[in-house]
C-alpha cells in the first residue's frame, strides 16, 4: 500500500491515536502516562491533535503549557534522556508506519526539536 502525506487534522488524529496506543502499552512509558500522570485521554489527545495541527499546518490553537506539565510530571517520577529518546523513537516510527512525504518529515523533525527542548530544561535544572 503505498503511503501518502500528512495532509489534514485527520491524518494528524489517526498518527496521535496510533502513537499514544503505542506508548500506553510500552513498557519505558507507558506507567509514566498511566500510573504517574494518570493521563485523561479524552482531555489530552485532542490537545494534542491541536499543538500538531498548529507544528505542523500553523492553524487552529493549541493552549497548555508543556513545560509546565513535564516539569510536574518530573517531579512526581525523574524523567531522564531516555525517556525523551524512546518517545521520539516510537512517534518517528509510528509516523513512517503510516506515511511519507514533506510533512511526515517536518512533523518528526518537530517532534525532535519539542523533545530535546523539554529534555534539556528539565534535565539541565
């Protein structure tokens, strides 16, 4: 089957579901989002679904505070560089999984520069 672009805030939903599927059942971290955070999924995918479509369209709004939020996550459970690196690994592969093209490229570029930017203010404190 030949894979196609990122295109719409469709094909963003189905990348964040498929990923965070991945990432509630990994064994690095999925108890950080479920035992830790103990994540609301309801409330956090579709935040997600909207800081995407802003990386990656420039439309639509995203309002959280990531920052704030991984910092709080930090302190209730140490968050460490592999953590940041095993996140990246299972969203670019979840991303080459489902597609191809510019946008598949600029949102894994993305995603690399949002998770070293978290890692290294939390971990550099």
């Amino acid at each position: 089957m030949e894979k196609k672009d990122i295109l719409s805030r469709a094909d963003i939903e189905l990348l964040v579901n498929i990923f965070y599927d991945k990432v509630k059942q990994d064994a690095i971290l999925g108890y950080l989002f479920n035992d830790v955070a103990k994540t609301n999924w309801q409330v956090h995918l579709p935040k997600m679904y909207d800081l995407w479509e802003v990386v990656l369209f420039a439309k639509g709004s995203f309002k959280g505070n990531p920052m704030l939020v991984h910092r709080q996550l930090h302190e209730k459970s140490a968050l460490s560089e592999t953590h940041f690196n095993h996140w990246l690994v299972i969203f670019k592969e979840t991303v080459d999984e489902l597609f191809e093209g510019e946008n598949a490229e600029n949102i894994k570029y993305s995603a690399a520069n949002i998770a070293g930017n978290l890692m290294y203010k939390l971990l550099s404190l």
